[in-house]
C-alpha cells in the first residue's frame, strides 16, 4: 500500500513512545515511576462523573451538533468572559474531542503550503507535525532559560512578515512551566494587529497557575478579530480520557472549524459534553485542590531536581512539567533519558521530544504522587552516584563534553 507523501511530514507525541516502552518493561517485572505522561493523577470530580451518568440514562447517546451542545458552547463562553475577558459568545465556540483537532483545525483553515507559522520550541510537538504535514513552513522561536523559559518576544516579533500567516502560543507552557508576561503578550499582539496575523493561543494549562492570574492575548486590544483561544477539560478538571475541549474564535472562522469537523469527527460525544457544562458551571473547590498539591509537588520536585549532580532547574509557574537543564552531567538529553529508563527505572522525556532547542533538557511530569515524585528522584540520584554504571559514565560523558569543548 503506497502511503502519501506527507506522511513522512508527520511528527508524534514521542510521550505515548516512552509509555509503550516502560509498559514493556513493566510487563518484564521491573518497577518504573512514571513521569513521562502529561496526565493528573486526580480523579474526574464526581459531580462531572454523575452529570454524564444521568444524560446516558436519559438517552444523551445521539448525534449532536457539529460545533457542540448550545449549552456547552453558553457555558465556554460565560466561563472565557469571566476568566479572560474580552468578547465570547457561543457563536464563537466550538466543542471538540479533546483539544488537538482545534489545533489542527485552525492550522487547516489558514495556512496554505509554503506559509510560514511561528511557534515556541521547545514546544508542544504537534504544533510542528501539523505545520509540516500541510505543507507549512514552520519557523521556531525560542524560549529564553534565563527568564524562566518566557518566549522571546523580541526574536518573535522581529520573524513576522508578509510570508507568516499564524502564530502559535501556548502559556503556561508545556514543557518548561513558563509564562508569557503580560507586557510580552502586549507587544504579540500589537505585531499581529499590524500584520493582521491571527493568534492561536494555546491555553490548555491556564487554571494550572502558581504565582500570578492567567492573563490572555484574546482580550488585548484588536486581538477579537485574530485570537484563536484552545482550552479544555483534560488537565483542569484531570479528563484527559474524556477527549473534550474547545476552541474560542471569531465566528466566521467557527463556522468553518465546525465544517472541518463535520468532515473529520461528525461531533462530540453528547454526554462528554453534558459532563463539561457540570464541570464548569458546577463546584470548582476540586481544581482549587489539585493546584494547591500540584504546587507542593513543584516544589519538591524542583528542590530534588537542583539537588542532583549535574542538574539546574528553573521554577515552573504553570502547569506540571519540570524542565531541568543537564548540561554539567555530560550527558546528551535522549542518551539521558534512556539510560535512566533503562537502568534507574524512572520514565521521562528527552528534551529534543519538545524541538531542537530542548538538547540539554529533560522534562519531568510532576502530575504524579509525592511518594513517586521522591522514589524517582532516589533513583535517579543513585543511578548518577554508583560507581559501577551510571556514576562511571556520567564522569566520562562529563569528560568527553570537556574534550569537545577544548
């Protein structure tokens, strides 16, 4: 069967790799703490569990419309107004089976081959598959490490021109826990208003915030006709298994994404929906909960992490990945990553999963048990420690990184 030639455009999630691979080795009889997978560890809140058993017992098993139940697409709207200000109505919102196809949706119905989006890297790797896949020319802006890994705006800003046809964000930001100040968000959006260059803002993490409010690009001035806002109920209300989000866009652009899913998904699933009316009109003290923890276990994290040889790590200020830098271990990121699998029986990410800016990073998930959190980290401390091993490699990759540098 002869495949097309954009299939090899096609990028992954290299996160669901390494949870097929610890599985593997799970089957095999060996222990492995999971920090690998960007999913709460938090049950769905029972009143969300009940809302959606009721609408299947009252037969919410049918079609629904393509762009989602009314009172689904009432409640984004009120919760976006409340939350980010700036104008939403339900006319603006489309409901999805999670929050990639709005992604791919968006890059669907505005880019055509050849032209260029820019996006933050290290970043969320679907961004890059889906600009390749369709042809685009996908253009990098890196995150500043020293500023808490904030985009950098001046190098974004200085890429956009007559070739760029959408920008992509995402704050706070998977994988380094970043945010983009409000300032910067400011000065995006002056660019794009004078390019007329629309925003797809990423926001999946925005409920997931330690130290300052959510501020969005959707309610800067002139961003109402360019803000493409994507959210959903998979991290904030831990329903990654729901398949459920939504975009919040201009209408005119609404209706288009509702007909790409026309074609593509037909609908979401009807009592998903139901369930997310309960979650965002119903007790919000369960998210207030899981933050509060997901704080703790930054902490701790981020505390351990600076603790072992060779590790520097920036504090996240949103949602749940650490993204400590390697360097001084001489250690390459996916050589890392693997031994450490491997040997030490701990599940993380290479930083290159995340673009080319990532070499030199690991990322943690700390949407995990404290107890897991603090196993990992004895693993892995003991794995850099033991003189026969990890120790012994480490000081010879420690070497040859020296050596190469002259």
């Amino acid at each position: 069967m002869r495949l097309s030639d954009r299939i090899a455009r096609l990028g992954t999630e290299t996160a669901f790799e390494v949870l097929v691979r610890a599985r593997a080795l799970e089957a095999q009889g060996k222990s492995v703490v999971h920090l690998e997978i960007g999913e709460p560890d938090f049950d769905t809140p029972p009143h969300v569990c009940e809302a959606a058993c009721e609408a299947l017992r009252a037969g919410a098993t049918h079609y629904g419309p393509s762009a989602g139940l009314p009172e689904l697409r009432e409640a984004v709207a009120e919760d976006s107004m409340k939350r980010r200000g700036g104008r939403a109505t339900p006319e603006m919102v489309v409901v999805t089976p999670g929050g990639k196809p709005i992604m791919f949706f968006a890059i669907l119905a505005l880019v055509d081959p050849g032209d260029e989006v820019l996006y933050p890297n290290p970043g969320f790797p679907i961004y890059e598959s889906m600009i390749r896949y369709i042809g685009g020319v996908p253009v990098p802006v890196r995150l500043l490490e020293e500023k808490g890994f904030a985009l950098d705006v001046d190098q974004l800003c200085d890429k956009v021109g007559p070739r760029t046809r959408l920008i992509v964000l995402n704050y706070p930001h998977n994988p380094t826990g970043g945010v983009v100040p409000e300032a910067g968000l400011r000065a995006i959006a002056d660019v794009a208003a004078r390019w007329g260059v629309p925003v797809l803002s990423d926001e999946i993490y925005s409920r997931i915030l330690y130290d300052t409010p959510h501020v969005s690009i959707a309610a800067m001035p002139g961003m109402e006709p360019l803000a493409i806002v994507l959210d959903g109920f998979s991290k904030t209300y831990a329903m990654t298994g729901w398949r459920l989000g939504y975009g919040i866009m201009p209408a005119s652009l609404a209706q288009v994404v509702a007909r790409l899913q026309t074609n593509a998904t037909s609908c979401t699933a009807t009592a998903t929906q139901i369930a997310g009316v309960a979650a965002l009109r119903g007790d919000q003290s369960p998210v207030d909960r899981m933050v509060r923890e997901l704080r703790r276990r930054r902490d701790a994290i981020v505390e351990g992490l600076r603790s072992l040889p060779g590790f520097q790590c920036a504090r996240p200020r949103g949602a749940f990945y650490a993204f400590p830098n390697i360097t001084r271990t001489g250690w390459s990121s996916r050589a890392l990553a693997d031994k450490l699998l491997e040997e030490a029986g701990v599940a993380c990410l290479s930083g290159t999963a995340f673009g080319e800016f990532g070499e030199a990073h690991l990322r943690f998930s700390y949407a995990n048990s404290m107890e897991n959190i603090q196993e990992a980290l004895g693993r892995i401390r003991a794995w850099l420690e033991r003189p026969a091993g990890g120790g012994s490699e480490t000081r010879r990759a420690q070497e040859e990184l020296a050596a190469s540098r002259g």
